[in-house]
C-alpha cells in the first residue's frame, strides 16, 4: 500500500512539474515573440561619383546618414558609388533589387531609365530616382528648386563682378542645368544689364580634370565669377588659385576657397530621405513628383563672404526672405532668350511645365544649348 501511494504521489509531482514547464516555455515563447524587433526595412542607394567630402553625392548621403540616424535598426542601408550612368547603372540598380531591398534610391538623372526599366521586373519594390521626371506606380522622382539658390548668387554676383562677365562651368545640358544657368543669369542681369555668363559644357558629372581647364578657359575669356553645375570642387579650387571669385554648388565649399567663395548653393535631402522611409514603413506610400523648394528646406545659401559689402548682404537677405515668402520668383516676366524671343511676358510667370523641358539660354548667356 506504502509503495502504491508513494507511485500515485510521485505520478502527480510528474503531471505538475511538466504542465508548469509547459506553461512557462508558453509563456517565454509569448514573450519572446511579443519584444522580438520586426525584421528591418532594407534600403538601397546608387551613387554616380565616388561619395567624397564635398558635392552632390556627400550631400545625398548626409542625407541618408540624417535618415538612418532617425530610425536607427528599424531600417539597414547598402549603398553603391561611383556606377556610371551608362549600362552598368541597370545592372547595377538589378542586383540591388536582387539583394532584397526594398526600397531603392538612385539620386541622378541618368538613372532615370534603367530605373523605371528595373522597376518593371519588381513591382513590389519601390524606387525613387533624384531629379528624374518620370513615375510609375512603384517609382518616384525627386529635386529641388536648386534655380531659386542660383538666383540669390547670382544677385551677388551682379554686385560683385567687376568685368561683369561670370563664367559656369556646366554638365549636361538637361532642364535643370538650363534653370541655373538662367536663373543665375536673371539674377546677375537683376544688378547690371550688361552682365555676360559665358558657360562651358564638359560632358560629365565628375570630372575634376576637364572642370579645371574649363575654368581656366573661362578666366581667360574675362570671367572673375565662376560657378558651376557638376559633382566635383575643381571650379571652386582653380579659382581661388587664380585669386577669382566663385561659388560653391551642391555644398559649403569656403574651406576650400576661404578668400575666393563669395557662397554657395547648399542641399539638404535629409528631410526628403526621412519623410520617404517613414511612409514606407507607415505602409502610406505613394508614387509622386516632389521637387522641393527654397521654403521646404531642400536648399539654401551657405553664409556670404566677409568679401561682400554689408549693404550687399543687407540686399541678399531680403530678397531671400521674398523669395521664401512666395514674393520674388526667378521666371517672372518679362523673359527673352538670347535669340530675342519672348519665353514670358511682362506680368507673367513661368509654369512648372515650361520650367521642367528648359532648352534655351536666356538673354545675357553667350552663345547656343548643344544638342
């Protein structure tokens, strides 16, 4: 009888024992499940031209840096640069899809194409290509109003220059080249009438050899201004060597030119990046055309040169502050093209679309758009 209830009692402390280890590995497992982190959203970025410290690619990835800073491990980046915009580029923006990302960035004009090309082969994947002007439903494009900057600096410029000649040193010439060169030119014109831009096409992004002989070429056709709208810091380095004033584009570039760098249009993608992420993961995204403004953060004017006159300065900023209000437009009427033709009448304002297919040169920039 002993031994029956000593195995009934050792029976039950069994049946006990192994219902709490059940009820707690139940428990652990609901746990684990409920603080168990969702896997992160993966993100791929293409860069045309190696990242550097300084330019259009620095400012895109500062960009991205302000994102993953702001969702920390809720996203993972894999980021490509220095891929051509040629052939390479598709495959390129392929293998990022193939990798599984799930959201992809190609921040250049170039990329337009192979983009939408490989968004078509995965619909479930969203891109957004930097200053394209295409969309599908899972492909965005993104800019800014880079041309608004161009305006201000070139006001400065007009001020400025003394032989009233500023040269620009340009990439391609695609409609957002176009608008700053004509809005730089507006702007100089704005001050002096007479003023010239004499612009030299290099045929590349990046390119710091051929950005440096342009330069060159420019000074000696009397231009003691110089810009540009390429990736690299050659325009503003060789100037400075040549003790000629400039203007940094894309980033701050006064470390390198502190004498030579009156200032210089500054980008600021962070808050698109950010924004962007932040619906995919929201699950709220939609395919849409953002080109940012002056007023949504996108650009500014880095500080001016201890160089300009107070008075200048004095004039900079309220017209800044016009700009930013909606009061001052770069494309306000009336607008000639250097073959004398109207392109806005007096009263008038350039639309968007008529911004977005810019082909022309505006009075005051020598000589033709190459084709």
């Amino acid at each position: 009888m002993f031994l029956k209830n000593l195995n009934q009692t050792n029976s039950s402390y069994t049946r006990r024992a192994l219902f709490a280890l059940a009820a707690w590995s139940a428990l652990t497992a609901q746990v684990h499940a409920q603080t168990q982190m969702p896997a992160p959203l993966k993100i791929g970025v293409l860069y045309n031209t190696p990242i550097s410290d300084l330019g259009w690619n620095f400012q895109h990835h500062s960009g991205i840096q302000a994102m993953e800073k702001a969702f920390g491990n809720k996203v993972k980046v894999e980021y490509i640069e220095n891929v051509p915009e040629g052939p390479d580029a598709e495959r390129v923006i392929r293998q990022l899809a193939q990798n599984g990302n799930q959201l992809i960035f190609t921040p250049s004009f170039g990329y337009m194409e192979p983009t939408l090309r490989v968004a078509k082969e995965f619909p479930k994947v969203i891109f957004a290509n930097g200053t394209g002007y295409k969309q599908a439903d899972n492909v965005a494009s993104y800019s800014a109003r880079f041309y608004e900057a161009r305006y201000l600096l070139g006001v400065t410029a007009g001020y400025m220059s003394k032989s009233g000649v500023a040269g620009y040193v340009a990439a391609f010439p695609i409609p957002e080249v176009l608008q700053g060169i004509n809005a730089f030119t507006v702007g100089m014109r704005s001050v002096n009438p007479k003023a010239e831009v004499k612009v030299v096409w290099v045929n590349s992004w990046f390119d710091p050899g051929k950005e440096t002989q342009a330069t060159t070429s420019l000074i000696n056709l009397g231009a003691d201004v110089l810009t540009n709208h390429t990736n690299s810091t050659a325009v503003v380095v060789e100037a400075e060597a040549k003790g000629k004033y400039s203007f940094g584009y894309q980033s701050n570039m006064a470390k390198l030119a502190p004498k030579g760098q009156l200032s210089a249009v500054v980008h600021n993608w962070g808050p698109y990046y950010t924004k962007t992420v932040g619906d995919v993961l929201a699950g709220k995204w939609k395919s849409s055309d953002t080109w940012g403004s002056y007023n949504d953060g996108f650009i500014q004017i880095a500080p001016l040169n201890a160089a300009v006159p107070k008075d200048v300065k004095d004039k900079v900023a309220k017209l800044e502050a016009d700009l930013k209000a909606g009061k001052a437009m770069p494309f306000n009427g009336p607008i000639k093209d250097n073959e004398n033709k109207d392109r806005v009448a007096a009263g008038g304002t350039m639309s968007v679309a008529d911004m977005q297919k810019m082909d022309y040169y505006v009075m005051g920039v020598t000589g033709k758009v190459p084709k």
